[in-house]
C-alpha cells in the first residue's frame, strides 16, 4: 500500500462533465461534499451556478482536455458522466473515438496527472449503449485503461424507474483502488447474472478475466413509489401550452392504429390519463408512438423536432396535448426542487443530459458508503501494521 495515502478519507468528490448539477444533488443527498466541479458547456454552467449558488467558486468551465491533474483537489470520489453521443444506440456510434465520447480519455489523463492524490473511488454513468459499442471493444478499453491507474472495476445497469415514473437505463462502472480491493474472489462469475447485471453484461464480465474485477453484492433495487400523474404540473386547459385543436388533430393523425385505440378507449373515462409520447419516422413517415403504461420515456436533449417528448391528457371526452414542462422534466429526474432558469431549450437540455438524482443517491448509499468503510478500515490495518513493524 502507498505510503501517501491519507489516515482517513472523508466524503469528498469531484464532479466531472457536472453539466447542470444532478450527480452533486444525488451525492449530497448521502452526505458527500463538493470540492470540484467541471463541465465545457456554459449553459449548463449557468443552470448549476443559479441552483446552488456556492460560495466557493468550485466550478471550471473548460474542456476536460484542458485541466491539469495538479490543479484538482484531493478527494475521495470522482465521478464522471461524460458524453454518450457516439456510444448511443441512436448515433452513430463512433465510440470512444467519436469526437464527444472522447473526453473520457480527458478524464483519465486527469486522474494519471493526479498520480499518488488520485480518488481511491471513481463512479461513471452512461448509456448501456456503451456496453456493446464497437462490439464492446470500447467498454474493454475503458475499463482496461482504469485498471492500468490502479483501479479494480464494477458495473451494473440501473433503470431509473425503479425510482421516478421514466424509462431511463443506463450503465454505471465504479473502480475501487486495487490497494483496497477484494477482487471477484473464486465465485462464479455467472452468479452475478440479477436484476442489475444483465445476463449480457454477466457474459461480458465471464469473457474478460484479463479485466481486474471487484464485484459487489448490491440490495433488491427499490420499487417505484411515484406515477406519472403525480409529477404533472396543474395547468388550466386555458394555457396556451396546451395545442391547438387542429394540431391535436394532426397528432393524432399521425397515431399508430394500435395506439389510436388506446386513446379512443380513455377518451370516454370518467377520469384522466395521462400517456407520453414521441414522433419517430417509420417507413419514411413521421408517426407518434405512445406509451401508456404510465411511464414517461427516456428524457432526451431537444436537439431535434422528434427529441421533445409529448404528454397526452385524455379522459372526460377531451383529448389535450403538449410538450412535457421544464418542471416535469426535473421531477422525472428526481429534482423537484431544482431551481430552473435560462431559456426553454436550455433547461430541457440541461434535465435530458442529466443523472437521475434518487439512483445516485442509492448508489451512494449502498455501494460507495461501505466501499468508503473498507477503504478507512484497510487504512487502519496498513497503519497498525506499519506502527507495529518498527517497534
């Protein structure tokens, strides 16, 4: 064990790609405190600096690229959820090569700068996508360049249903000090195979014993607590959200017939429903595909006309249809309270590039607290050990 490490570490982090801040509400929500945080895009930057307000100026606009290792404090955690554009399932799927996917070698030359100060925890968050990318040569060479700065590896998906009423997967891949770490051990790796390790990540994890592996055992995820109508803002039908008639009337021309019924069927209710939806081209032609399982989709950047996800109030003999708001965008990432600002775009931007803040939060609680608690404790060992060699 290193000689530099420190006598304890504290619930510290440092947040790269922070865009407007929902990792840190997550963390902090365990009790982990910010020292640093990072992203290139000021936007996002002004959406994080008008909600928390610090007042320490933590936050460096820059591209990762451009940071330096010694200009990071020490920490005890680094997390990193950096751009998913070319690991996407939906892009074209340039990889960690890709022009924006590439910032994770940013990230990793940071931590190689930070040499003995670098995090003994590291938590990343992106897209599954990112799994099978370049048939998961990417995902191998990620976890591969971590191992090379000492890091042994985790990862686990987690469907942010669970927690809040949207669709969200994604894919998070925590390192752990090798110093600190108690390998897989001599299970069997297909064990791992559960709720948050797919069977084609199991696979991938029983394909590549040349990775350095430290699997944990995680809790049942919890079950949803939240639907879809409690998150939805009380606006009048007056609201000049609401669409047209002749608008409402193009959408629904554009509905699947499947999906047509299902409106047609609540259409006649003594009570709301609410459905979401999104346009995707089939066959040439724009179509609206609903959802009526009382889940929201996945939350997307408005980069495009089909990207905005549409909700369907239906019930009472009224069909009424608009975008989702700023607002509900925010409580289907699990930050209610978040104080919105900048314009429509840019908060939608700011909420469909984010975490969402209850599956941190879990992850902090049930695997960075006790790896915390092990990484304390080997420290007491090294140190009692030492303490007692030269007496």
């Amino acid at each position: 064990m290193n000689n530099n490490l420190v006598t304890t570490h504290t619930k510290t982090f440092a947040e790269f790609f922070a865009g407007i801040g929902l990792m840190r509400l997550g963390l902090e929500q365990a009790g982990w405190n910010i020292k640093f945080a990072n992203d290139i895009d000021a936007k996002k930057e002004k959406l994080y600096r008008h909600h928390f307000q610090d007042e320490k100026n933590h936050f460096v606009l820059n591209d990762i690229h451009n940071l330096s290792g010694a200009d990071i404090p020490s920490v005890t955690l680094a997390t990193a959820s950096f751009p998913c554009t070319d690991l996407s399932l939906a892009g074209k799927r340039a990889g960690l090569q890709g022009r924006q996917s590439s910032a994770f070698w940013g990230f990793v030359n940071v931590l190689n700068e930070m040499g003995t100060r670098c995090p003994p925890l590291i938590l990343l968050e992106n897209v599954e996508g990112f799994l099978t990318s370049n048939k998961g040569d990417d995902f191998k060479k990620a976890l591969l360049s971590l191992n090379k700065l000492g890091y042994a590896v985790d990862a686990f998906v987690i469907d942010a249903s669970r927690f809040v009423p949207q669709s969200r997967v994604r894919l998070f891949i925590i390192g752990k000090k090798r110093s600190y770490s108690q390998g897989v051990n001599d299970r069997q790796i297909s064990f791992y195979q559960s709720e948050i390790r797919t069977q084609r990540l199991a696979s991938f994890i029983l394909q590549n014993p040349d990775i350095d592996w430290d699997i944990r055992d995680l809790p049942p995820l919890p079950k949803r607590s939240t639907s879809l109508d409690e998150i939805i803002e009380d606006m009048s039908d007056a609201s000049k959200n609401w669409w047209s008639e002749e608008r409402v009337q193009y959408f629904l021309n554009q509905t699947f017939e499947r999906h047509f019924n299902i409106i047609e069927t609540a259409l006649g209710a003594d009570k709301f429903s609410y459905f979401t939806a999104f346009r995707r081209v089939r066959q040439g032609r724009s179509m609206a595909e609903i959802r009526s399982d009382g889940i929201a989709g996945c939350l997307r950047t408005p980069k495009g006309g089909s990207a905005r996800q549409i909700l369907v109030k239906v019930g009472k003999g009224k069909i009424k249809v608009r975008f989702f708001s700023p607002r509900e965008c925010a409580r289907l990432m699990g930050a209610d309270n978040f104080k919105i600002t900048g314009t429509l775009n840019e908060a939608l931007f700011g909420f469909g590039d984010a975490v969402c803040v209850p599956v941190v939060t879990w992850i902090a609680l049930h695997y960075l607290e006790p790896a915390l608690k092990e990484i304390n404790n080997c420290q007491k060992v090294y140190e009692y050990r030492t303490a007692n060699a030269s007496v």
